[in-house]
C-alpha cells in the first residue's frame, strides 16, 4: 500500500509541475535537443501502437512543447504512454549536463525508477523495430 500511495502522489506531481511553456516556436530549441525530442516522440509513438492497440488513444498535448511541429504531426497515445512522454520531455529539456550523454552512461539518473525502466523497454522495442524496417538513419543515428 505505501507504493501505491507514493505513485499516486508521484503522477499527481508530473502532472502538476509548473514549467514555463515555451514562448517560442520549436526552431528555437538547440538543433541537439529537437533531435532527441523527436526521437523520443518517434520512439513511444512506435511502443504504444504496437504494445497498447486496445487502449483508447487521444492526441498527445504537452503545455512545454509542441510535438507537431518536433515531429511533423499528431502523435495520439494512451495516457500511460502520454505520461511517460510528459516526464522523458520534462527531462530531456532540463538536463544540466552538457554535452548530454547516453542515459545509460550518465552518473546522475534523473528519470523516476518507474519511468527509467519503462523508456528502456521503449528503447529497446522501438530501436529493434526501426532497424528492422529498414530505417538506416537510425542506424547511423546508433553508430555516430
């Protein structure tokens, strides 16, 4: 029960941090951070379609980005992957670390345990399945 309790209070406060919108359009983020944000949007958008088909989905909205103009269109996801997109921005966005590293190889992990092993899986599904599609910049995206 006290997990429970501390989970409820955990996505109550994702949902509720206050983080300045940005005023800007998204051309106005570091090229470095467009890449990884769109990845990361690409990355969720191709877990959920595969792993929550039965899930009801809506229009992915966050109030610190727009993820249309990171990635070209709508993403819709179920509020499990929505939240999990909500928290890998949050993050991404305010790393202190500079130049960022893999989050494998970085000696401060800042996403919550929960959402750490959810993006792993998310990683690890989604880079497979890119790669066996045929999506070579991924491929060089890995290499280089």
């Amino acid at each position: 029960m006290p997990g429970l309790v501390r989970n409820m209070y955990w996505e109550s406060t994702i949902m509720s941090v206050s983080i300045p919108v940005l005023a800007g359009p998204a051309q106005a983020l570091d090229p470095k951070l467009r890449r990884d944000l769109k990845t990361l949007a690409t990355f969720i958008e191709i877990y959920c379609e595969h792993h929550h088909k039965d899930s009801p989905r809506q229009t992915a909205t966050l109030r610190t980005h727009d993820i249309r103009q990171l990635t070209g269109h709508d993403i819709s996801l179920c509020p499990q992957c929505t939240q999990l997109l909500t928290h890998a921005f949050v993050k991404r966005s305010h790393c202190p670390l500079s130049p960022k590293p893999a989050c494998k190889h970085c000696p401060a992990h800042c996403y919550h345990p929960r959402f750490r092993v959810a993006i792993q899986n998310v990683m690890r599904f989604s880079g497979r399945n890119l790669i066996l599609r045929g999506r070579l910049d991924y491929l060089i995206h890995l290499l280089f």
